[in-house]
C-alpha cells in the first residue's frame, strides 16, 4: 500500500516538500487569542505579533483527535500513515500520535529526536523513499536510524525570548543584552544543549561552524536546510557568508525556510539555525 508522510507543524519544511506531506497543527495563544498554527495564523504574522506583544504566546499540543482525523484521512485513500513528530522530550506531540494510533494499528509514529528544520530534513528523506515505493516498515526502521545523523545547531540573537519563558533570570538576560552574548544551541538525544554563549554573531558563527567539523562535516548527498526566525532572513545571509568555506562546490543554492511559530515563541526573532545529517556519528 501507498505510504502517507504526516508531520506535525513544528517541521520545518523546504517549499517542494510541503505539498507532498499532511501536516497536523499545533496550537498558539496569545493572551485570549487562540490560532491554529500555519491555518489560521501564518508565521509572518505570528512573528509581527511576537515583536508587538509584551506578553510571550503560549503553545499547546495538538489532540489525539487531530491525529485521529488525520489518520482517517489515510485509510480514506488507502494509504499507511507514517507519523513523524517533534522530539518527546520537547513536546506531547508524540504521545498524541501514538494514543491516536490504537485504533488505527497501521500508523506508524516515530520520534524525529529533533524539532524544526532537524525534524524537516527527516521528513524529507521519508518522503523520498515513500515516492520511491519503499513499504512502510522498512521507511520506519530507516527514519530510526538515521534520526541519530541529524545535527540542528542554532544562534539565538537574543536571551530576551528565554527570560520571558522563564528559563533564565533577568539579571542575566540584561547582562546578555549589554555584552550581546548570543546563546549556541543544539539538539542531543531530543533535548536542548548549550554549546556556548558567544560574544557577538562572528562568535557565534564560529561556533555553529565548529560543530558542523566536529560532526565530520556535512553528508551533502542527504536533505540539508537552513532556517531563520523574524521578520528577515539579513543574519542567515550574513552567517551564510561567513561560513560559505563550508558548502563551496557542493551546492549551487542552500535551502533555507521562516522557521515556523511554535519553535519562534522559545527562540525568539533574529535566531540561525543549521540542520544536516553528518558524516559520521560523531
């Protein structure tokens, strides 16, 4: 049977893959507002919110019915649905799925162990191998394995976002803000790492470009994306500049992608990311 590719909306997507998966959404409030992420708010808009709020947005998992829907949606057109979700560790999303899944024994849900961009590369390559006519035990074994290639490293511009979650205090976002330290961060085993805190995006630049050589580098012939939050994409270009040592010869353009609402609440305007499978398991 045809395999059918569901994500939820926190993957990050490159432009010619979002047709071709279905896409459950998650929820954004912002006070007494609720929208339904990437149906009834766009990410350009929730990002023009985000600057003029002073209240942070909240996020919320989507139902097992969401999934339920969509798996009906599935055996409607005689297709197996292979769920793939943000990482467990970040979210309730794959609960949702798997609860969803006990009426419905032909889903399959796996655990991208990544979010975003990390999570939309993965997907990527599901859909290649769904198109390709792989059956669907084989495209999940696969996903498992090369979940643990994924690196996702990111340049936060801000600590501003992090302090109104919560997640640090407001002495040191001040000082943060002061000294521009700009926080590295990462994707271990599902969860978020501080690599370190650079002083300005040239630091920081620097060490996204140290843990793509500590991963042994980029493995180009699988999906690769980029990915910026806010209003503009000006510090991914500047940040593709400084690293252009890093892609010379081994593609003509780099996909990039507005990383979507849920991801954007937590990182804030003005963050860079990078996601790649690498070469090794470093």
């Amino acid at each position: 049977m045809k395999v059918k590719i569901i994500v939820d909306s926190t993957a990050d997507l490159p432009e010619h893959i979002k047709n071709r998966v279905s896409v459950v959404p998650l929820m954004i409030q912002f006070g007494q507002e609720q929208y339904v992420d990437g149906v009834t708010i766009t990410h350009q808009i929730f990002y023009e919110k985000l600057v003029e709020s002073d209240m942070l947005p909240t996020t919320s998992q989507p139902s097992p019915e969401a999934f339920v829907k969509a798996y009906e949606e599935a055996r409607k057109n005689g297709e197996i649905p292979v769920v793939i979700t943000v990482s467990s560790a970040l979210s309730g999303t794959y609960q949702s799925a798997k609860i969803a899944s006990q009426d419905y024994p032909e889903a399959r849900v796996v655990d991208s162990k990544s979010v975003a961009i990390g999570a939309g590369i993965l997907a990527e390559l599901a859909v290649e191998w769904a198109e390709a006519g792989l059956d669907a035990d084989l495209i999940v074994a696969q996903l498992k394995k090369e979940r643990e290639n994924i690196r996702l490293v990111a340049l936060l511009d801000t600590l501003e976002y992090l302090k109104k979650g919560g997640r640090i205090t407001k002495t040191a976002a001040f000082a943060g803000g002061v000294l521009s330290i700009k926080p590295v961060l990462a994707i271990r085993n599902g969860a978020i790492e501080i690599l370190g805190k650079a002083h300005g995006s040239r630091q920081g630049n620097n060490l996204l470009v140290k843990e793509i050589q500590a991963a042994g580098g980029v493995d180009f012939e699988k999906p690769l994306l980029l990915g910026y939050t806010g209003l503009s994409d000006a510090l991914l270009k500047k940040y593709i500049r400084d690293s252009a040592f890093l892609w010379a010869g081994q593609r003509e353009t780099l996909p990039q992608t507005l990383i979507g609402s849920v991801v954007g609440t937590h990182a804030g305007p003005g963050a860079v990311a990078v996601a790649f499978f690498a070469k090794n398991n470093a």
